[in-house]
C-alpha cells in the first residue's frame, strides 16, 4: 500500500506519520511506501520516529511548494496512490492576511490532487481514497444546535476554502474517481508552541502552562464553550476515515467528527484534576471579543452520520487533557 500525506511535517502530520510507522498497516492492508510532501522537513522527526516498522517500509520526503502544480504532477503521478491524507492548509488568521496563498494551497492544490487521483483511476491503475482534513471553520456562525444538517455560514476564508475543497471530493467521488472522505477536524490539542496562524492557539497553550504550573491569561470568558479533541483522538480518526469501508459513507463522504463541547471554566478544572495544580489560583480571564466570537460560542453538537460510521470521541474532558500532552 502507498500512503501519501502532504503537510506532513505539521503538527497533525507528524503525529500521524509516526502512528503509521508504529502499525505499518491502514485496516488490513501493510504499507509499503509512504510518500511525506511539505514545505520543509525537520529532520529531527524521523530520529524520533519509531523503528521496528521503518525497515519495512519506503519512506520519500519531498519538501516543495503544494501551490506549484507542476511540482505536484511530478512528484506524484509516476506511482500508484492507494491512499492521499491531505492535511496541508493554509490556516484561519494566515488565511485571512494572504488570500492569494491561501486559495492556491487550501483549493488550487486540492484540485490538482484530485486530478493525479482522477487520472490513475482513469489509467486503470485503481480508485485512490482520499481522505479530506476539512474543518469545523466551515460552520462559521452556528445556530444553538449543530448537527449534521446545520447550514454553513463561514466567518472566515479558511472556512470558505474548505467547503470548496468538500463540494469538489463529493463529486469526483460521485463520478468514481476517487473514494473521498471530507473529515471535518475540530481543534486539535496540544499544539507544540509554534508561529502557525493558528487563531485558537491559546487552547493548546492553555493545558500546556497550566498542567506545568504556570499562570495563564485567557482570551474567552469562563462561559465560553468550544469543540476539542486530542491529537492521538484525530489520528485515530484519521486512519480510520482511510480504512471504514465505502459503502458505510456513501452517502455521508463529509462527516463531522465527534468532538468533546466544553467550557473554559470546565477546561481549567479538568487541567487541574489531572496535573495536580491549582489552577483556579493560575488562570485570569481577559476576553478578546474576536477571539471569543470564533472558539467561544459553540452550541451543543450531535454527529450521527460520523458515529454510525464507527468515528469516535475522546469520552471525556479529563481524557482529551491527559492525551492531549502525549503526542500520537
């Protein structure tokens, strides 16, 4: 099997390719070559990688711009591709200040991923699954119910590019070019501290400094309610968005994914339970109504086409914030 994963030196990216090396197999069936496109690659990744499956298995970094399609072409289209995750993105708040580079990476770069899928299927070579990192940005202003019905209101491009990128792997899926899963990922904890873009940072930073003792100002109120998950909770996902059979989302290819709703007020005792640490005494509350707006007015949300398709949550709070800090 020949797994492709692009932004595969990120932060989910990273984790992901360091559970693939631990298993060496999607489902039943062992990888043989997998194939890591981003930007960059920190080398000091794979002397952390494991090594009992690494043997086994090609690996090929090919660090290049996803926004040159050509590039793409030529590093893609002269094997066959049984899986793509396509993780790479341009994210929220760097969205937002380069719209250029945005709508080349998040829509044109799907695209062209698409098209290599379409052409090795029309080859003959066989339907790659294409499993999609789409995200909750895509609901932008939500009602005080979300469920798989919720109408999409998207406050930011970000948002915007991802429903492109859903509406486009539906219907190459319809019309049997490739076999597409549009995973819609809610935060992911804990990010290693990192200039990203990333908006909602604070909510990695915030189980981080806390769980080690440190203070911590919060942008949202206590009140204020979010959708997280653990990093090794979304791998898990992950693989199993490339692995659940065909027949079981057909008529669900985008799926919300189970996620834990919580407040900050909850988030901050969970830390505390779990660390040992008097975080009450830690945290000050200094609301960025921005910030607020985009991560601290989610509503109760239900995922049934997800779950009956066998995608899970962390359980609960104190869960995702123990796994949060483990990596994959």
């Amino acid at each position: 099997m020949h797994v492709v994963i692009t932004g595969a030196n990120g932060f989910v990216g990273q984790g992901l390719t360091k559970r693939l090396l631990e298993v060496g197999q999607i489902g039943q069936q062992t990888i043989t070559r997998l194939t890591l496109l981003d930007r960059q690659f920190d080398e000091a990744l794979f002397e952390k990688m494991p090594s009992t499956k690494v043997s086994s298995i090609k690996i090929g970094k090919y660090a290049g711009d996803l926004a040159d399609g050509t590039w793409l072409w030529d590093t893609l289209s002269g094997s066959t591709i049984d899986v793509v995750f396509h993780l790479a993105s341009i994210p929220g708040g760097m969205a937002e200040q380069n719209d250029s580079l945005a709508r080349k990476v998040n829509i044109d770069a799907t695209m062209t991923l698409l098209e290599i899928a379409k052409s090795q299927t029309e080859n003959g070579q066989g339907k790659s699954v294409f499993v999609f990192a789409s995200s909750i940005a895509v609901f932008g202003k939500m009602p005080d119910f979300v469920n798989d019905d919720t109408p999409l209101k998207p406050q930011l491009s970000y948002g915007a590019h991802k429903i492109v990128g859903e509406v486009m792997i539906n219907d190459f899926s319809r019309r049997g070019w490739v076999d597409g899963r549009s995973l819609r990922l809610p935060g992911v904890l804990a990010r290693p501290p990192a200039e990203t873009g990333q908006l909602s940072a604070f909510l990695s930073d915030i189980i981080r400094e806390l769980s080690q003792g440190h203070a911590f100002v919060c942008p949202m109120s206590p009140q204020a309610k979010t959708w997280a998950s653990s990093l090794p909770n979304i791998i898990d996902n992950l693989i199993h968005g490339a692995a659940v059979q065909e027949n079981k989302i057909q008529d669900h290819r985008t799926l919300t994914l189970p996620t834990l709703c919580f407040s900050m007020a909850e988030l901050v005792a969970a830390i505390g339970s779990v660390y040992q640490q008097p975080t009450d005494e830690r945290i000050r509350y200094e609301v960025n109504p921005m910030i607020e707006t985009l991560f601290g007015r989610f509503p109760p949300l239900e995922t049934p086409a997800a779950d009956g398709a066998g995608f899970q949550h962390d359980g609960e709070l104190k869960n995702l914030v123990k796994r949060a800090l483990l990596g994959s």
